[in-house]
C-alpha cells in the first residue's frame, strides 16, 4: 500500500474540539485551513479569529509554540468552499448534532476532492447514519475519528487515544491510509472501534463517569476531594472527573449520555444513564465549563473555587484525599482493593464503590463481546487453526508471545520478558520450548510441519527428531 499523502487537511468547526484539532497539525508542519460560520458583524472570518486567539490562553496549551497559531488558514463556509478542493483530509468537528452534521455534508459535497479523505470527529453519534447523505462516490472514504481532548499531546500525559470508525461502505484501505497518518504524523494511539453508540471509550467512561458523579453525592463528598481521588492517585489523568467534564464542555458530556438514553433502551444498566441534576442546573444556567468560564469549577483570578451544590455558589478548591486512603492508594493493586472494600472510611467507600461498579459494568458487557481468538498485539495465535481448518505453515510476527497447544489451552512468554528486563541469563533454546500445561495437568509441544521454517537462528537440536528455536516454536527437521 502506498502511504496516503496529506498535503492540506481542512478542520471544520472552530469549536473548543476543532480549533485544537488545527492547533495540533500545525504542531507537526501539516498545513490546515480551519472553517466556521460567518460571523453575523464584523469580518467573516470573525468566528475563527476568535478561535485561534483563544488557543494562545488554553491550559494546557495546545500549541507547542503560540506564534504558530498565525500558520492556521482561517476560512468560512460563504467565501471559501472552494479551498476544500486542495485538501487531502477533511476532518468535520462541529457540535453533537446530528441534524447539523448532516446539513453541513450536503453543503460541502460537491466541493470534495475525489481523493479525499473525509472524517466526522463525534463522540458517539451514528456514523452510518452520518453517512447516508454522502454522494455514493464519497462513502468509501468517510469514516469516523474521536479524538479526545486535549488533543496535542502525543503521548500518554494527556489523550494519546483516537479511535476510528469505519462504516459498512468505508474502503480498508481508507481506513489503513488514516491510521498511518495519525500514529507516523500525529503520533496517536489508535484504536478500531464499531459504530455503536459512543464507540468504546466513551462507552465505559461515560459509565464510569455518571457512577462517580453519583456516589459522590452519596457519600457527601466535594468535587475537589472526588477530582483529587480519582485523578493521579488512581492512576488517572490528574483533571479527575468533575475537572475533566469542565474541559470536555458540559453540554458535550450531556450529549454523549443523551446518546445513551437514545440508543441503549435495552441495556442492563439503562437506568444509571440518567442526566445527574447538578449537570442539568449547570447548563441551563450557562455555565459549560472551561468554554464558558464556569461549571464545576470556576477560576477567579489565580483561585480556583468550587460548586457548592446545596446552596449553588461557588467556594474555594481546597479539598484533598485523607492521609489514610492516600496510603492504601500506593498499595499494590490486590492489597489495594481489599483495603478499599474493608475500610469504614468514606472516602475509601467511595473508591471501592466506583470501581466495583466499573468492573461490574465492563464484565457484564465483556459476555456479549466476540471472541476474536487474537493475541493483544492483534496477531493470530500460534497454533490456531485457519478458516478451512489447516494449521498455520508460517511463524507468528516476532512481537506476538501467544501460543496455543493442541488442546486449545493458550500460555504467554510475560515471564521470560521479565527475566530479560532484570538481565537474568536466558535458558536454553530447548528449555524455552512452546510448551503449556492444561487443566489435566500435562505438557503439550506444537509439533510444526516440515513446511514451517523458523527465521530465528542457530536452532537447538532436541532428542525428539525436533528443532526448537528461540522463539519457542517447534519445527521438523528435514
């Protein structure tokens, strides 16, 4: 596959998720022209203006260096379709309406280059809904992407995630081609999702989220003390929960939930999507998080205070976790969950429930996943069978450490990649042999055909007629 070269990307929607979205291309030299409405006074160009001049003041900032943000090509819809003709990648980050999405589809249609790539930057909408008012010729190339806000960041600091969505229509390799772009360019982590509501991140953060929210209010807690709880302490970003809801927008959060509520009729667990009031005051208020100035949390100056949901004013952030649950927090994760469950504290009782209820949640849905039968580097397993029932005649990518034995039984090498990081010395070839003990308690060996050929060097010879190479594979010798 030749790579797909992206000479020009185009960003439409100068909201909070598309100006970022600009901002991080111009990070990496990818010239980008960035879309909005029209402004109603003023210069055309009004609504983007105003955009890129608020990137320079984000925290954090999505530009890696601010006078980059003069390198975003500012555009409208009225005056400008045309520029979409020279872009290579069109990426759509409008708000979470399907109704607008689909009229702005239509307006763009017939300015798309034949080559093109286009992709909708939703958090859970339907994409083949999206899809259905695409001319038949721009439905290979359409798909979905979700990046995660913040979206500079290229590593795990802050959203390392984006996840793609083909439909049913969408050509492998479109989808190939993007993905390339956003781990070799962009330096993202992918992953492949279905197209069902809010995908899978947002599946169960949201999940987890709403959980939070209301156990929070169960045990009493502020959301300074749930944020400090539930931020770097639990291994998570350190905006927490209620923080992290401010920086998404809460009228995006209540969205990706109205998602839920729309699509999830039949869900065991239908009955904790419903909207937390607190979240419901706030937006009818106005007060939308960072986008706004005001949500769960306001900044007044260089003070950072917080809602008070009795009486509806804003008090300061002061709140930390107990000194006790910071504790049992540094424990290992076994120790850790039992502490959790056994405490009497609240704040203890607080973690436990939330995490409890993950781990319910995600099990219960785990039962209905498919089985996919791969390793987690995504390669088949060694040792399972093809689709006509033939073995497999060629070894597995160096990278993949699973292996299966003839009784269906699978075992992982993580315990020799962890001697070779302590620098212990390796065991024989012979003693490395693939090899797995079942439920009965006995030994199997893969025994390879004489058509597989380890590309591993220097092979051990073994007794039984067999050729064991380092990488644990058994191979007939000819």
């Amino acid at each position: 596959m030749n790579r797909f070269p992206v000479r020009k990307v185009a960003v439409l929607g100068a909201g909070v998720m598309g100006a970022q979205i600009a901002a991080h291309l111009v990070n990496v030299k990818v010239p980008v022209v960035l879309f909005d409405l029209p402004a109603r006074e003023g210069p055309k160009n009004g609504i983007v203006t105003k955009a890129v001049e608020g990137l320079k003041k984000l925290k954090p900032s999505p530009l890696g260096v601010p006078e980059d943000a003069a390198l975003i090509e500012q555009a409208n819809y009225e005056e400008h379709l045309d520029k979409l003709k020279g872009c290579d990648l069109i990426i759509e980050a409008i708000a979470e309406r399907m109704d607008w999405k689909l009229d702005l589809y239509k307006r763009i249609a017939p300015a798309i280059a034949p080559h093109a790539i286009v992709a909708s930057n939703t958090s859970g909408l339907s994409i083949t809904k999206l899809s259905e008012v695409l001319p038949e010729e721009i439905k290979p190339r359409f798909c979905g992407i979700h990046f995660f806000n913040p979206p500079r960041y290229m590593r795990p600091r802050y959203m390392h995630l984006v996840e793609l969505i083909p439909t049913v229509a969408t050509a492998a390799d479109v989808v190939d081609q993007l993905e390339t772009f956003l781990t070799s360019t962009l330096g993202k982590g992918v992953v492949r999702a279905k197209d069902t509501p809010n995908f899978v991140a947002n599946r169960v953060g949201i999940a987890g989220m709403l959980a939070t929210m209301k156990e929070a209010e169960t045990f009493g807690l502020g959301y300074d003390v749930v944020d400090d709880l539930t931020g770097k302490k639990l291994g998570r970003a350190s905006s927490g929960t209620f923080r992290t809801a401010d920086v998404v927008g809460l009228d995006t959060l209540a969205h990706v939930i109205k998602t839920l509520q729309d699509n999830l009729g039949n869900d065991p667990f239908f009955a904790s999507y419903a909207t937390p009031p607190v979240l419901e005051q706030l937006i009818d208020k106005g007060a939308l998080g960072q986008k706004s100035g005001a949500g769960f949390f306001k900044k007044v100056g260089k003070d950072i205070l917080r809602l008070d949901p009795a009486t509806g004013d804003y008090v300061p952030a002061a709140g930390k976790a107990e000194e006790i649950v910071a504790r049992i927090l540094k424990k290992p994760a076994p120790e850790r969950l039992k502490l959790l469950r056994e405490s009497s504290n609240p704040q203890a009782q607080f973690l436990w429930a939330i995490l409890r209820d993950s781990f319910h949640y995600v099990a219960v849905h785990l039962a209905s996943a498919p089985a996919r039968g791969r390793s987690s580097c995504g390669r088949k397993p060694a040792g399972s069978r093809s689709p006509n029932g033939s073995r497999p005649t060629s070894r597995p990518a160096r990278r993949c450490r699973m292996r299966r034995c003839r009784r269906g039984c699978s075992t992982d090498a993580t315990a020799f990649t962890r001697r070779k990081a302590r620098g212990a010395p390796r065991r024989s070839a012979t003693s490395r042999a693939a090899t797995c003990r079942c439920t009965s308690g006995s030994s199997s060996a893969r025994a390879w055909p004489a058509t597989a050929r380890c590309r591993r060097s220097r092979p051990a010879p073994s007794s039984s007629g067999t050729t064991r190479c380092g990488s644990g594979r058994s191979t007939t010798r000819s």
